[in-house]
C-alpha cells in the first residue's frame, strides 16, 4: 500500500493518546495491508477451505489468507458467510460473555449488515431483530444481507432515529455503530486521510450526539446499550459516554478480556462511577480501528410492552388470523409458530411470539422486509419466492437440483447452461447443499427465478 500523510491535527491527537513511541508503531501498522476476515452462518453447513486463523473473540470469525473474489463465490450469495472486519466481531464476545437476555433488538445503523447478521445469529428463534436504515440505498443493501443471512428473525425498517420515538423503554439491546470520522479506516481506506479534519471530528460529535439523544431512551429498564464508532477521537467516545450517562440513567458493564488480545480498556468517571470502553489499535490488534462500549439500563427506568390490539390495522400489511396461520406452517412442513401476513397476495411468516411486538413496530416504523416472505398461493399451489430459498425454512414438497461450482455461478449470472433429467416443476437450485434459488422446469424449457437485480455481472 502507498504510503500517505497523516493530517497534522490527527498526529497531535494520536501524540497525545499513544505517545511517541507507540505512535511510530501505529503509523507503520497503518500502512501496510489490512487482513480479511469472514463470519461464518452457523444455521447454515459450510466449511471454510480457505481460512488461515480463528478470530480470538469470535466463535464464529476467521482470518483468511488472501483475499479470494467473494462475487464469484456461490456459497456468499447463499448466505454462508459474512465479509467483515474483525474489530467488530467484538460484539460476539460481549454477548457472550454477558449472556444478553435474548428478546427485541435493535440496531439503529445497521446497513451493510455486518452487525445485524451478527445479532440475527445470536438470537437465532428465541428473538427479533429491528434493522435500521436510514439512507434509503442502503437499506436495500442491509435488506439483500438480510435474506440471504436467511433466519427470518429480522425486520429491516428504513427510518430516522427520531421516528422511533414512540418506541421508548422498548428494546433489550440496542446497537448503534454511529456514523464517524472513521480514522479507524485510515489503513483500508487512505481516501479517509484526505476527507479528516478537525471540524469533521466536531460534526460527527455533533451528529452522534444527536442520534444517542434518541437512542439513550429506547432501551427498557435492564436491557443493554452498545454504541461504537470506527475512531480513534475521545470526542466521538469517551465524551459520548460522559454524554450518555449524564443524559440517561445506565449502569456500567466491564467486558472480560484476554491480555493476549491487546484490546486497550478506557475508563471514564461519571458521578462517581467508572465506565469502560474498548479500543481496538492496527498496531495491536489484528483488526481495523475501533472502539465499543456497553451500557447497562437502570432498573428504574421504563419498560414498554407491547398490548394486544383487537383490530389490526395497516395501510398495505393484511393479518391472516391464528387458525389460518397455523393450517398454513403445517401445509408448509414449518414448526406450527408461525404468523402470517400478506402483502401484494404475498404471503410473509413471523414468529406468533413477537406478533404484538411486530404489530407495535410497523405502526410506527417504515418497513422494508420482514420475516420470510414465502409466496403467492394459486389453489393448491404455490410460487415460491427467491427469499423462502434461501431461507432456513423447510422446503419439504419440492425437489432439489445440485449445481458445481461453475454451473452454480452461470445460474448466478441468469446465464443459460444445460441441466438434464430435471423433474417438471419447481426445482431449488443448491450449491454444496447450500440453496441458491429456484428454477421452473415448464419440459420445453427452464426458466431462472434467480432475481435480476442480484445476478452476478463480473
């Protein structure tokens, strides 16, 4: 990697919080390639051939050797694994370790997805996830990771902060990776050296502040904050739990950690209190830089729950009622817990035991995707939707057709390729037993229900 200045002002900042010393061993760590790393969907079979080492703080993270081309690899466009920085596989660990109680969640900036796949994995079916976006193009981003992460446990809403207002005290764990100045991006990204200054520092502090003004409030009494930036500032951080803690009543949380793992633990006191936060240097750490901190929500504070509404209401979302929900999931060979919905004659499935939670959300909250969305019916039978395919649902009454790698990437593409001794029907298209989509054999030809706007174009 060439080697670029560094701002003067960010040298004096980073002088101050290193020392000199230290500060030549970050300078050179920030100019040499950084390492790619991936997370693994553990609902999903699929082994790694091209790993090199496991992530210390992640189950589930690995280091890979060299960068292979992700886009022509179809086990990525089936939901197999996850590119994404090893710093921030840290929430991993801090779920873990303080076993968060499993519930509603909320990750209020969540696009491209890294974070939110993440949470989906660790709730698995015993929670639900609300993935917020507020940039209209990202949140189709954050919405495709979504599927194909594939759990159906995660509605992806495209809203601002300040509209999840009626939401407050609502939340077990809400996880906001604020918007930044991004100086932890220096090393992969050296257009991030050129965009720094110190005014850019105090309106990202400005900004952030904002977004936590709302945030502080949506977490109900015991449940959990985790905020982190991709920054190295004490603007963006440490003031932002100074911040925090004096706006809104928490509690701090001390995360174990391995000395092994060079993570520098900060502290900061409020009234009397000591607060911790975790950094994550290049010239320590095998990862990008990074800092996260959690909080711990007063058990005086609010808690909302939801109630039950007798009429359920909505401008475009139709409920189909209990008894219809559960002859559906046993038509479908499903668990006998799912809730239905239709949009568009679409029909979309839920948990039934986060429905109240559901119905409260999309009252407020600009959806984008919920759940699995499953198909259309015509009499008895269905037209199954790219999202159930690669979905962890069963998909017990169809055949299945398995693709080599390279007829596996032509079907990526929408390419034609032969495909003999096909049933008639709806065939799923698997790769390495992963599903990839669907394809309709019609006996004079097959046609590829693989999204147009996914395929591959390299």
């Amino acid at each position: 990697m060439p080697e670029s200045n560094l701002p003067t002002d960010f040298e004096t900042q980073m002088l101050k919080l290193l020392g000199q010393a230290e500060f030549e061993q970050f300078k050179q760590a920030i100019n040499k390639p950084s390492r790619t790393s991936v997370r693994l969907n553990s609902a999903k079979t699929f082994s790694l051939n091209w790993a090199n080492s496991s992530i210390p703080w992640s189950e589930t993270g690995f280091f890979l050797e060299e960068r292979p081309s992700f886009t022509l690899d179809p086990a990525i466009h089936a939901g197999a694994y996850y590119v994404q920085e090893a710093s921030s596989m840290f929430i991993e660990h801090i779920l873990n370790s303080l076993e968060i109680p499993k519930g509603i969640y909320l990750d209020l900036a969540a696009a491209p997805g890294g974070k939110s796949t993440l949470l989906s994995g660790y709730l698995g079916d015993e929670g639900m996830l609300v993935a917020n976006e507020v940039i209209q193009p990202r949140a189709q981003i954050l919405k495709e990771n979504i599927i194909k992460w594939g759990l159906g446990n995660a509605l992806v809403t495209n809203n601002d902060p300040d509209h999840f207002a009626p939401l407050e005290g609502f939340f077990d764990l809400v996880v906001v990776d604020a918007p930044c100045s991004g100086e932890g991006m220096f090393r992969k990204d050296p257009q991030a050296r050129e965009e720094w200054s110190v005014d850019n520092v105090q309106l990202c502090s400005a900004r952030q502040k904002r977004i936590m003004d709302q945030a502080g409030a949506l977490v109900k009494a015991d449940g959990y904050l985790i905020y982190s930036t991709c920054t190295f500032n004490e603007q963006e951080n440490e003031d932002m739990i100074q911040f925090l803690t004096e706006e809104f009543s928490y509690e701090p949380v001390r995360i174990p950690l391995d000395a092994a793992w060079k993570i520098k633990e900060t502290q900061v006191e409020v009234d009397g209190k000591t607060y911790y936060g975790y950094r994550f240097f290049p010239h320590l750490v095998e990862g990008e830089g990074f800092f996260i901190t959690i909080l711990k929500r007063s058990s005086e504070a609010y808690i909302q729950e939801p109630k039950r509404v007798k009429d359920f209401k909505h401008p475009y979302l139709k409920e189909v009622f209990n008894r219809e929900s559960s002859e559906l999931d046993e038509e479908l060979g499903f668990d006998g817990n799912g809730k239905y919905y239709t949009l568009n004659d679409s029909f979309f499935r839920i948990s039934k035991d986060w429905n109240l939670h559901f119905q409260k959300i999309s009252q407020h909250l600009s959806l984008k995707y919920f759940g699995v969305e499953i198909g259309k019916k015509q009499k008895s039978d269905w037209i199954p939707t790219h999202e159930w395919a690669l979905s962890t649902l069963p998909k017990k009454d169809f055949p299945s057709h398995e693709l080599s790698e390279t007829e596996a990437i032509e079907f990526l593409r929408k390419n034609e390729f032969e495909m003999p001794d096909l049933p008639v029907g709806w065939v799923l298209i698997t790769f390495k037993n992963l599903p990839l989509g669907w394809i309709k054999n019609l006996g004079n030809r097959v046609n590829n229900y693989y999204p147009k706007e996914w395929r591959i174009r390299m």
